[in-house]
C-alpha cells in the first residue's frame, strides 16, 4: 500500500533482509481502499510499471514513498508517466493502463491477500506463512528458517521423489 506509513519503511528494509539472506521478494498490491485515498490509482500505476519492466517499477515505488505526503491519484499517475517517458516505454506503459492488465493484476492481489487472511499492510508471506509487518518478524522469521544464505534444495522430479 503505497499510502501505508509502515509499508513506506518496511518495503525497503523487507527487501534488504531477503537479499542479505540470498532470496528474492516478490511485491504484491494490496491497497487498502477504504483508508487510502490513492492508494488504488499508485498500485495501478505500479502494477503498469511492473508490466512495461521491472526497473521502471523500482523507481516509482522510491519515487512515490519519498513524496508520499504530498501525492495524489493524478500525482501518481503523472509520476507513473514521467517514469515510462524518461525510459522510452511509455507505449508499454500506457498500453498495461489502457488493456486493464495493471488493474487486473491489483484486483487480483487483493482478492489473494484476503484469502490468505490479511487484514492490514505492510504484510509478507514467507514459505507460505504470514509474517507480520513490524520490524523484526520478518528478519527473525528469515533467519530461523533459511539462516544463512546456502545452496538451494535440489529440485524433486515429479513422481520420482529423487533429485
């Protein structure tokens, strides 16, 4: 939720203590609409970013937490815009708003973390658990169950039960 004070600090701290640690985050929308004015209109623009290219979305969520104060709906789109322009993609950029795929995508994060049982932002999900969002549960939970980074698990073949 980008109009989330919490998920404005745990967002980056969440993804540096699973870099550390050797894994990926994967970011989802969950805009709580019904608190958040424009919440809805920045995780759409996100969600557009994402779709025309991964770095695009890296800029705008920095770019929308650092003026989080002072954004609007128009404000986010408009920075969404000037993002995709500055990148050349603002033709993927308008066709992911245009096609309804950005919102698709939000509508579909959002009906996901409700059947999964969260209730408020910033949430993670950590080898299928729910990990709440203060600081700290995140990083004890990485850390009792993956500790220190190391060699992945070897992939099963399916129906062999064998690397």
């Amino acid at each position: 939720d980008f109009e989330c004070e919490r998920c404005k600090r745990r967002t980056p701290e969440g993804r540096q203590a699973v870099l550390e640690r050797g894994g990926a985050l994967e970011v989802r929308f969950f805009p709580l609409v019904k608190q958040h004015d424009w919440a809805f209109a920045a995780s759409e623009c996100g969600a557009a970013l994402a779709g025309a290219g991964l770095p695009l979305y890296a800029r705008f969520e920095e770019a929308v937490f650092a003026r989080q104060e002072g954004m609007s709906a128009a404000a986010a789109r408009e920075l969404a815009a000037d993002i995709a322009d500055a990148a050349g993609a603002r033709a993927a950029f308008d066709a992911e708003i245009a096609s309804g795929r950005a919102r698709e995508r939000v509508l579909k994060d959002i009906d996901l973390a409700l059947r999964i049982g969260a209730h408020g932002t910033p949430i993670f999900v950590l080898d299928g658990r729910l990990v709440p969002g203060p600081r700290g549960f995140l990083e004890n939970a990485l850390f009792l169950s993956h500790g220190k980074p190391g060699p992945p698990p070897p992939t099963v073949r399916p129906g062999t039960g064998r690397p």
